[in-house]
C-alpha cells in the first residue's frame, strides 16, 4: 500500500462533509487516507454559524491535523480555499501540498469581493450567487435558497441529485466566510500548488478564478468542463485530474 500523505477535503460555505460524499470512494481506491470534514456551524456539530469565527474553522482543522501527526495534503473547494491558505501560511510544516477546486486563492491581504469587483466591469455576472442569498435580520447569517443553489452551483447535475445536495445546504455565519487572509512568499508560497478550474462556473466564474491565479502566480492548472461542484458533478474527472499531484513524491518537479 503506497504511503501517501493524508488527504484533508474542506468544504465551502453552505456545505458540509457530504459535498466530498462522490468523490471520496475514489481518492480511497488510489490508497489515500481522506478524511472530508464538517466545519462549525455547519450543521453538523450544532453550534450556532452566527457565533462561529474563521479562527475558529482554522483551529478546528488544526486539531484533526494534529491528531494524524504528519504533513497532509489540503482540498479547498470554493471558500475552503480561504481556509486552506491561511492554515498553510500558519503551520506550512505541516502541509505538503494545497489544491484549490473552483477555490478561493487570493493573495495575502485582498478579499474575494475586491476580486469580483475588479472582474465585474467586464463580466457582470461575476456577482454570482451573491444577489439571491437570503440574510438573517442582522446580516449575521445567509442561506440560499434551493433554485438559486441548483442554478449556480448545481446545473450540471442530474435534477433529482441536484435538489438533493441543495437541501443539504445550511446556514453560513459571516465571521467564518467574509475574511482575508495571509498568504506569504516564505510559508504559504513556499508549498506546492494545483488549481482546478471549473470552466462553467456561475458562481466562481472562470474569469473571476483567472483572476486569482494571476494575483497569486505559482499554481500548477488543470481545466474541467464542469459548473461549480465537481467533486459532486464529475467525481470520478475530478480524481483523475489530481491523484497524480496529490500522489507525486516530488511536487515541486511537476512544475
């Protein structure tokens, strides 16, 4: 049995574990050791998103880290992305590889609303989902509602698993979603890196993912035909495209 890193999946907001639910099987098969985990206030630990901090998310994942007590190789999708460099950029010792799917990469210091807002003279529809989310009384918590989901991030699937995955879909708490991180050339820049694009993105769309990429050079690129999910959409595509980084002894030389 090869002796692969173990693979960390972080959902993205409104998620949970059960986003990674297709794709794990496969990553499993290849001989990885995965573990899809459910963020606070998500849902499943039944704390209020109201209450929860990304210092909170970062320390929650920390401790899984911890407990395996050996590098790992972190999955971002979406605004996992966020978590996943600021986790890198605080304890690089303990990742060995970063891969961001349709994911929030952004340099140290710039928000993903000031990346949008660069795009969207250009793209309109660069906004996203962000017009139909739907806000607790006092703008602590959103949620999208069930069209919206499967509009934006769902219109590749079937419909009936579609409308599955879009009710799983909770609550998100700002204090762990509206945030900018650190991302420094000497610790977070320092690990290697795989963006996946998704080309029919609505909600990342692929200009703003572009964008990115350009603020934050260095990450190997692969391209899927699909929408904003697919870990969910394409498991199987999705596990071809980055088993071999995921797998490579040497990450640095597949430049």
């Amino acid at each position: 049995m090869p002796d692969f890193d173990p693979v960390i999946l972080v959902h993205g907001a409104w998620q949970g574990s059960w986003a990674w639910a297709r794709f794990v099987p496969y990553l499993q098969a290849a001989g990885f050791v995965t573990h899809a985990i459910d963020l606070p206030g998500n849902g499943a630990d039944g704390s209020d998103p109201a209450e929860v901090t990304f210092e909170a998310c970062l320390r929650h994942v920390y401790g899984i880290v911890r407990a395996l007590d050996r590098p790992v190789s972190l999955v971002g999708h979406s605004g996992g992305g966020l978590l996943i460099t600021a986790f890198a950029e605080r304890w690089p010792g303990s990742v060995s590889r970063l891969v961001y799917v349709a994911g929030m990469m952004l340099p140290g210091g710039e928000s993903f609303e000031e990346i949008v807002k660069s795009v969207s003279p250009r793209h309109s529809e660069a906004i996203g989902i962000w017009p139909h989310l739907e806000w607790s009384a006092d703008r602590r918590t959103s949620r999208v509602p069930a069209q919206a989901a499967i509009r934006f991030f769902l219109q590749d699937c079937a419909a009936e698993d579609a409308a599955a995955a879009a009710a799983q879909l909770t609550p998100q708490g700002e204090g762990g979603r509206a945030v900018t991180t650190l991302a420094s050339a000497e610790r977070y820049g320092r690990i290697p890196r795989l963006y996946v694009e998704a080309l029919h993105d609505r909600s990342v769309i692929l200009p703003v993912q572009r964008a990115m990429q350009a603020r934050a050079p260095g990450a190997l690129v692969v391209s899927m035909p699909t929408g904003h999910a697919p870990q969910f959409s394409a498991p199987a595509a999705l596990a071809k495209a980055i088993i071999p980084f995921l797998a490579s002894r040497e990450p640095h030389g597949i430049r």
